[in-house]
C-alpha cells in the first residue's frame, strides 16, 4: 500500500534532500537519539546493502549515479586505467585523481551521470562534505571529487568550494561565516540554508563518521561512541530543520550509508601468497594487478591465459584465509568488473565473536599492496559481502514512503539515484536501481 496521507506537492517546489554518514552500520540506531527521532517521518529499510565491493568509493558512486560500480567505473578503492599506453593502478580517493580520470575517459571521472548532474536542470545542486575531517591530512579526500564530478552544482569542502562549471568560489551566502574544514559549521549552513532554499533541487551532505573513527577505535567503544554522537547530532538537526517540507510532501528526504562495517582480526599479504604460489613473474610484469579492497581483492587477470587463470584460482583456493573465490563471470555478475573484464574475485574469512563491545562480524582482510597502508587490527574495515559490512542504513521519508514504517524489502544503495529523480519527477535514465516510492511492503 503507497502512503496517501501526505498532501501532494506542487512539482516545482520538490526537492531531494540526501544526508550519506560514512560507515553507518545500522545496529548503531540504538545509540543514536536524533537518528531514532527521525523515524516517524519516515520508513526504515531493514534489508538495504551495499554493492561489492563494499567499500567507500565504488558505494557513494553508485548512490549518486544509481549503478553499479562496473557501469559508473569507480569498482573499488584500487583502479586498473590504461594511461599513456601502461597499465596502471590509480587510487580514486586521491587528490587530484578526478583530473587524472577524466584525462583517461576522455572527459569525465565517472562513466554515468551523477544525480547533481541530472538535477541541474531544476536548479542548483548542492554538494558539502566533510571528507577530510579538520585537522586531518593526508593524500586521500574520499569520496567528495567523484560526488558531483563534472561540477553541475555547488561543492563545499574543506580542501576547496566551487561553484558550478568549476570556478573556485571565495564568497557565497551558503558560506558566510562558515569554515568549511568544520563539520559543525557545514553542517549548520547545510540545515539553515541549503535545505530550506528552493533552487536547491538536490543538497547532499557526507559526514565522514562514523567511519573514519571505525578505522581507528573498536567499534562501540567510547570514542567511537563520540563521533557516532557528533554525526547523529547533525543528522538530528538536518532532519529537523526538514521535517516541515518533508510532511508538506515537498522534500524527500534519505538518510543513509555507503556500507557497514566488521572488526578486523587478522591481515594478510596478498601479494606474498601469490608470489609464493610462483605468480611473481606475472605480478612483476603487471600481467596479473592485484587491487585490494579491505576484506576482498579483486585480480586483474585479463593479462593471463587460461591455464595461468585457473592455476591462480587453485592457489587461492588453497589460502586458508580465503573464504570464497569469485571466478570472472561471477565478478562480471556482481557487477563488479566490466563484461570485457577479466578480474578473479576473493572475500576473506570470517570469524565469530564480535568488537569487544557488542558489535557482531569479524573478518580478515587483505594487507594493501604495494605500500602495506594503514593497519586496522581490532579496528572496524569492510570490503566484502559479510552480513554487516554489507548491511547499510537507509530511511527515506516523504511521498510514497510510511511515516514510522518498516519495510523487510532487499534494497541497494543504487536504489537511491532512482528514488531521488522518482520524486523530482524526472526522467529515470539507465539505472540497476529502483524506486522505492510504494513498495508492496510500505503498510
Ligand atoms: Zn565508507
């Protein structure tokens, strides 16, 4: 049954309002009051996931662009490109790296549109981010250059604000009084200003917590704790400050995750085990690039022939901390490698138990390659198709969707692009998506 009692809004004032809180497992919703709050306006998705790879970038992509990450082409945190006629492995989350993509795909980072770009014509996509958490530095700034790629809106971020078309902005009403390396000031100018003005069709706010402590803390613990505290009062405040819009039926308003999260208990070298396995050649080579993805891999194979692939997959399958290899049509299916693709799949083991502090799902993961990055031992890491790093959040509240409702329908975050444009009544495009407006289920 689709929900009725909303009043039908005038198309011209509907607007899509998205907040993305990075790493939000949905069992964290015990502990987050304003979260909670946020329920009676909206309908809970019990059953939403991510896509494989569960990790940041190939998920906000394909939350903006409403595919998978074979089709918009951000698959993973590790990219295969052809770039000057080599092979080369390039990290999307890298400062700089839309410039690079866009040089490689002849003109743009992503493959499909993203939904400030097929907003655009309603007005002025909105896009805030807090990627780069104050005080924090470091060569990766997220997801925040792919979210609006081609600059169909307005980016504010704590590296930059750009207005659309690209041009770097000093000044704008949005901004005023604003330092946008803080999440509290993004946050306040995104609830008092950019939600409620109607020539924002579409305003997008990334809070990167609860992730990047996930990354640094056990789950559940107390400093944990304290960033899930700090995302879940901004999402109080957001919620609030639409709530009015929302029950006029003006405002759809998602709030969501990219992924889940599972605690790591052991790492291992991927790139050792293949070269002790005798693949040392074809690694040295670039014949077979290994691109990890916290708790999976992905193998690019297309270098290889048939008896190198199948005898990859036979080490593999021999690695005791290998739960399950993905052979290239299964990853094909997945829609994690492109169809002319040749990548070989794997998901780490799991292990029972949970954080320490309540919090279920622990896994092995794969050590980067070839710096070894950042260790997460008993820290949260995800990548996989394990239950709760693939379980994600998501509430939609406005036309077509309860108020205080439940739904137990599977939905993806891919979902989300279709949902969006479903309500602004636009054209629905070339989505693997769907919108969730009047679902069977939604009662
Ligand atoms: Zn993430």
């Amino acid at each position: 049954m689709v929900n009725t009692t909303v009043q039908v809004a005038d198309s011209s004032e509907r607007r899509v309002v998205l907040m993305i809180a990075d790493g939000l497992r949905p069992d964290a919703l015990a502990l987050m009051p304003g979260l909670s709050a946020a329920l009676r306006l909206g309908t809970w998705f019990e059953a939403h996931e991510a896509v494989f790879p569960s990790v940041t970038l190939a998920n906000a992509c394909s939350i903006v662009t409403g595919c998978l990450p074979a089709r918009h082409g951000i698959d993973g945190n590790v990219l295969l490109v052809e770039e000057n006629g080599e092979r080369r492995r390039l990290r999307p989350g890298r400062h700089g790296a839309r410039e690079r993509l866009a040089a490689i795909r002849g003109g743009s980072a992503l493959l499909r549109p993203t939904l400030s770009a097929l907003t655009a014509p309603l007005g002025t996509p909105v896009v805030m981010s807090d990627s780069v958490p104050a005080g924090v530095t470091g060569a990766s700034v997220g997801p925040i250059q792919l979210l609006d790629t081609n600059r169909h809106g307005f980016t504010f971020h704590p590296l930059g604000c750009f207005g659309p078309g690209g041009g770097a902005l000093q000044n704008h009403r949005f901004l005023a009084g604003v330092d946008p390396a803080r999440t509290s000031d993004l946050a306040d100018a995104f609830a008092r200003r950019v939600v409620v003005d109607p020539e924002v069709p579409f305003a997008l706010l990334w809070l990167s917590e609860p992730d990047f402590a996930s990354h640094r803390f056990p789950l559940g613990s107390p400093p944990w704790r304290a960033a899930l505290a700090g995302a879940d009062a901004v999402i109080a405040t957001v919620a609030e400050a639409v709530a009015p819009a929302v029950e006029r039926g003006d405002v759809l308003l998602l709030i969501c995750s990219d992924h889940g999260m599972e605690t790591v208990r052991d790492r291992h070298s991927l790139d050792a085990a293949l070269r002790n396995a005798g693949f040392a050649p074809e690694i040295d080579a670039g014949a077979a690039c290994l691109l990890p993805n916290g708790s999976s891999a992905s193998i690019a194979v297309d270098a290889l022939d048939e008896r190198r692939r199948a005898a990859m997959t036979d080490a593999l399958h021999c690695l005791p901390w290998v739960a399950k290899v993905l052979e290239p049509a299964e990853m094909i299916a997945l829609g994690a490698a492109a169809p002319d693709s040749a990548r070989i799949g794997l998901l780490c083991r799991k292990h029972p138990g949970d954080s320490g502090f309540g919090f279920p799902g622990v896994t092995d993961t794969v050590e980067d390659f070839p710096a070894p990055g950042s260790d997460y031992t008993n820290f949260g890491n995800h990548g996989g198709l394990g239950l709760y790093e693939r379980r994600a959040t998501l509430l939609a509240a406005g036309e077509g969707f309860m108020p205080a409702g439940r739904s137990a329908t599977p939905t993806s975050v891919v979902d989300i692009a279709p949902t969006a444009l479903a309500h602004l009544g636009l054209p629905g495009g070339s989505f693997d998506g769907k919108p969730l407006q009047g679902l069977a289920d939604l009662a």
